[in-house]
C-alpha cells in the first residue's frame, strides 16, 4: 500500500475501556441509533486471490480531496475483510432500483450481476456513480477495518439514489438541486 499506517496506525491497540463490549440489547439499542443515520448503499468489488468479491456498504465515507481519498468500513467476521488488504477496489453506489443488487452482495444471491472491468479494479455495470481505488491505508476500527482507497477514476450517470435508513431501503430523487449546483 502506498501512503500512511497499515493495519493498526494511528488507531491499534487500546484500552481495556476501550475494548470492552456492550450487552446485547444495549447493542441492539446501539445498532437501533446508529440507523437512524440516513446513508447511500455501495457495493465493494474487488479481485481477491482465488475469487472476485463484492460486500455490500452503508459505511462509505468521503475523506479528502487532495490526494482523493475515500473510506469504507468493512466488519472482519465478512469473507472479504482479509483479502481487501492492500488490493485495488471499487467502491459502486447505487441507484434507486439496485436494491436486489444490494441484497445480492448481502448474503442473498440472485443472478448474476453485470460485470465492468475497470482500469485498477472491477465493478459493476449501470451502477450510479463509482470510484476505482489503489488502496491507500488500513486501520483498526475495533471488529471492523477501516480501509482508505487512493481513487483513480471514477464517474457518474443520471438517475435517483438508493438509500438506507432506519434499516430500510428508500429512495433519494435526484430532481433536487444538489449543493454543487447552488455554490
Ligand atoms: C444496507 C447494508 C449495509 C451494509 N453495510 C456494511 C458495512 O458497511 N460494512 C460491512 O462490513 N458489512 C456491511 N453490510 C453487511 C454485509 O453486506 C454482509 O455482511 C456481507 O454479505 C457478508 O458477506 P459474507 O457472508 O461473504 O461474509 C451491510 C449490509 C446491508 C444490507
């Protein structure tokens, strides 16, 4: 990888305090408030060693704009959170009627998607906007990786957006004058 920490940066170790987890319907709780935070749906792709993967993402964060760089969360209990490690990955986010693609790579296979092969990664076709990466760092995020990508290419086409909030699926029209066209 180029640029900063690898697994455990800035972020490795910790407390007890810090470790210690919560009970479970405080963890339900937990889970409850942290959905109603209203978020875009992505699909991660990327070639892995012996197989191609795609993991469904609410937790796809925007980080800097000089050098480019994106942010996605991925939980370590999920087969793809060894083998993202240091490979090149497409974050792909979806438009409004891509639900079945977003429960595809959630653990509930239909068909299979279309595929692009793209210049750093593959990803996947029709989707509503997309950012090739080279991964740039990894750091510990507790039960989950925080994994930086460095974006390559990346583009975006007409349409309204999938959403997700309070564990449901929805849908963001696009007929909304977004910041970029008021500033
Ligand atoms: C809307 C939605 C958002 C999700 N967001 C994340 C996420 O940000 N990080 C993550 O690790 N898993 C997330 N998941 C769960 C993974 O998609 C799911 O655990 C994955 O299918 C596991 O793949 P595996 O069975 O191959 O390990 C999300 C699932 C859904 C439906």
């Amino acid at each position: 990888m180029t640029g900063s920490p690898h697994h455990g940066g800035a972020a490795s170790g910790g407390t007890p305090a810090r470790r210690r987890s919560l009970n479970v319907p405080r963890s339900h709780h937990f889970r409850g408030s942290l959905g109603r935070f209203a978020t875009g749906v992505a699909i991660v792709t990327f070639d892995g060693t012996t197989k191609r993967h795609g993991i469904t993402v609410n937790s796809f964060t925007s980080v800097s704009m000089d050098p480019p760089l994106v942010l996605v969360s991925i939980a370590r209990s999920t087969t793809a959170h060894d083998e993202l490690a240091g490979r090149p990955f497409t974050v792909n986010i979806l438009g409004a009627e891509q639900r079945q693609l977003a429960m595809h790579f959630a653990g509930r296979p239909v068909d299979e998607p279309l595929w692009v092969e793209g210049v750093s990664a593959p990803r996947l076709g029709n989707v509503l906007a997309y950012f090739e990466c080279t991964p740039w760092a990894a750091y510990d995020g507790g039960d989950h990786t925080l994994y930086l990508g460095e974006v390559q290419d990346f583009n975006y086409r007409k349409g309204d957006a999938l959403a997700y909030a309070n564990s449901s699926f929805t849908t963001i029209p696009e007929d909304q004058l977004g910041m970029e066209d008021l500033l």
